[in-house]
C-alpha cells in the first residue's frame, strides 16, 4: 500500500468498467479546492483517472465532455446543491451508467435518505475514510 497524505491507497490499477483495461473516470466535483485536488491525486495514485468541477454548472459540462463512470459529489454546491445536481446527471442517457457517489459533510439521516431519493448509491460524510471511498468506487456495481 502506498501512502498519501496518511491515508492508504492501493496500488493495484482497477481495470476499466467497460472491459477496455483504461482506467476509469472519476468526476470529482467538490468547491473545496484542496479537498478536490487531494481526493485526485489519491484517485490518480489508485489508477483512477480523475477530473474535477467545483460547481454544478461545471460538473455538467465536465461530465458532458468526460462521460465518466463515477461521479464523487460534495451537497453543499455553491450554484446548486449536489441533490439536484446528481437528478440532472441522471437526466441525461449517455450518463445512465454513472455511478453517483456523495460525498459530503452533511451526514445526517435525512441528507443519507435525500442523496439515496435523488440517485446516489452510495453517501459518505466528511472527514473521509478514503479506503472505505475506495473500496465503494472500486465496486462494478
């Protein structure tokens, strides 16, 4: 394992989840620019390819461009908040297969039931346990 800013990170490269072998894209879309560009490079360093929006506007026409099949997504946008963000993602068919993950400091039952409601699969609160956010991406669903 390697470590990144103390936090562990496995080296093997996951396989692409279209069969390609290419490593699979990662969307991270966080306006916390520190947070977004530690959580890339902990992607990029796991064999993930990452690319990053800090707002809504911008993780549309990133994931437009970049058709990624993960998407890692802060609630607290400041243009629109990652709930409507992630219906919109889901919106459009050539993002149907997208994984959406939140990841988020609002962590309470009702935020957990909210990003369940508007498609997430997954929701995991800030501070990160970044083995536990890999293993959650690293799953083919």
């Amino acid at each position: 394992m390697q470590i990144v800013s103390g936090m562990e990170v496995s080296p093997s490269s996951p396989q692409g989840v279209d069969g390609s072998g290419r490593a699979p894209r990662v969307l991270v879309v966080d306006d916390d620019a520190d947070s977004a560009e530690l959580l890339a490079t902990v992607l990029g360093r796991a064999g993930y390819e990452p690319r990053l929006a800090s707002n809504g506007r911008g993780a549309l026409t990133a994931a437009a461009e970049f058709l990624p099949q993960i998407a890692l997504i802060d609630i607290g946008l400041p243009d629109m908040d990652g709930f409507r963000l992630a219906k919109l993602l889901r919106a459009q068919p050539e993002l149907g297969s997208c994984r959406l993950i939140a990841v988020t400091g609002h962590t309470s039952p009702s935020a957990v039931a909210r990003s369940i409601a508007a498609g997430f699969e997954a929701h995991f609160g800030k501070p990160l346990n970044m083995a536990d956010l890999l293993s959650a991406i690293a799953q083919q669903g």
